[in-house]
C-alpha cells in the first residue's frame, strides 16, 4: 500500500477521515491524494480551457486550493506527501478516474450516513462510491486519535463469487497485521447448521494464507444486525465486506448489506467489490 485517496469537502467527516489516513500513511510510508469536487453546474467541463467562459469555475479553482493549502498546515499532515486534485465530475467518477491514473490502494472517506427516504431514493455520496469503486473504500464516521486496526471482522456468505475481493481483504489485513475474524450470520429466513457453515468457511479459504483468523458463525435476526451485534461483542476495530455494486433497479430492491453497514455502522467500514 502506498497511495491513499482522501476525497474531501472540507467538512468535519472529511478531515476525520483524512486523520485516520494520516496515520495509515505514516505507519506503511503512503502518499495522499487529496481529491475536491466541484460542484459546478456544468454538462461538460475542460479545465484548461474554459476559465475564459466560466469565470465562477476559475473562482472555486482558486478557492479550493487556497483550502488545500490552509489544510496541509495541519500538524498530523505534517512530514507526508499530499498531491491535490480538483474534479468537475460526480463524485464516485472523480474517484474512478483520481483511482486509475494515480493508481491508488484505498480510498479513505468521511460519513454521517444517509437514513430514511434519503436513503432509499438518493444515498450518500459515500455509499455511491462504495457501490462503484474498483478500488477497496474505508468508510470512517467519526474522529480517531489513535486508529487501531487489530481486529477485523471479515463478513460474508463465503460463496465462490466472493473469492477475488476476499483475497484483497485479506492481503489488506495482513499489511495491517489484524488478527481476521471471519463471520457468518445465520439469519432465520437463511438457515444452515453451524456444521455446515463451518464447512463452507474451511473450504473456502483453503487455498488463502491467513496468519491469524478466526471462524465465527452468529445468529441474528438479519444479516446487518448480526455482523454490528458481533462486531460490538468482540469491540472489533474495523469491519470488511464484500459489495456487489448494483445499481439501477436492481440496487433498488435487492439493497447491499455493505451499503447499510457504511449508512448505519458506528464501526469504520472497508468494502471490496467483487
């Protein structure tokens, strides 16, 4: 790992979330990328050859790195690489496009969450970049003096379309030397005996160089609830899954486990796509 992405409003959530890569990047000698949309109500917009025609894009320019540099004055940036970014695209597309030119290793963002009909029909621009990102998104909501990442809840149904993104959580929780507690959670309306679960989590990581895990399998009334009730039982430190990344109708009605768990989660939480 040695590029962090850190999309930024300049908002508390933001800066929270630009602490905690902070940290990561000193601990594993990272460089950050700072990333800021601008929210211009443009269809198309060249920045290096429109100035001219949109003075108020030239504006937010200046504004937004005038923020940057008020920001690298902070003393936890202090000693680190910071490079700046300014896109005109939506969010989640900024963050493709920042992720595959500079090659990045994980996005590190801010959240308070999206709850309600915000949630159903709009969602937080958090959870669309965890809906579309390639690259692996580490969701924090709050501040962390000190973050510690010496559990990891790994949670999944560990079926064979879950393997790549597995394979990635785990490689990340070996650079951050966690101790991996993989989790089932038998739900009512999915039931299967714990003999079976354990057989399909063993299969499963077979062929998966693992240091330290272990193998839980939880019972609750959903999936969601059961992986937060496990993940508070064991005071974990972070929470991995896996996400799909549907979007139109389907995201609709099927919904994401990941997705909930970055909207309602007190817990920081990192996804993977498959």
């Amino acid at each position: 790992m040695k590029k962090i992405l850190v999309p930024t409003d300049f908002s508390t959530q933001a800066e929270n979330a630009l602490k905690v890569a902070a940290q990561l990047a000193k601990k594993h000698d990272c460089e950050i990328y700072l990333l800021h949309i601008l929210e211009v109500p443009l269809h198309t917009v060249d920045a290096l050859s429109t100035y001219n025609d949109l003075p108020e894009a030239m504006f937010f320019m200046k504004l937004a790195h005038k923020r940057f540099e008020e920001l690298k004055t902070k003393d936890y940036l202090k000693d680190l690489v910071i490079h700046e970014h300014v896109e005109f695209h939506e969010i989640f597309k900024g963050v493709f496009q920042v992720c595959k030119k500079q090659q990045i290793d994980l996005v590190v963002m801010g959240s308070n969450g999206a709850s309600g009909l915000k949630e159903m029909l709009i969602g937080s621009n958090t959870e669309k970049v965890v809906r579309t990102s390639a690259t692996p998104v580490l969701v924090v909501k709050k501040e962390h003096q000190s973050f510690q990442t010496k559990d990891f809840v790994f949670a999944s149904d560990f079926n064979e379309e879950s393997k790549i993104s597995f394979e990635k959580a785990i490689e990340f929780a070996n650079i951050l030397g966690s101790k991996t507690h993989l989790l089932m959670v038998n739900t009512p309306n999915h039931f299967i005996t714990s003999n079976d679960a354990h057989s399909r989590i063993q299969n499963f990581i077979k062929d998966v160089k693992m240091p330290n895990y272990s193998i839980n399998i939880f019972n609750d009334v959903t999936v969601e609830t059961g992986i937060m009730n496990f993940s508070q039982s064991i005071n974990a430190d972070f929470i991995g899954m896996s996400t799909h990344g549907r979007r139109g109708i389907s995201h609709f009605f099927n919904g994401s486990i990941s997705e909930d768990l970055v909207n309602h989660a007190k817990r920081p939480v990192i996804t993977f796509k498959i």
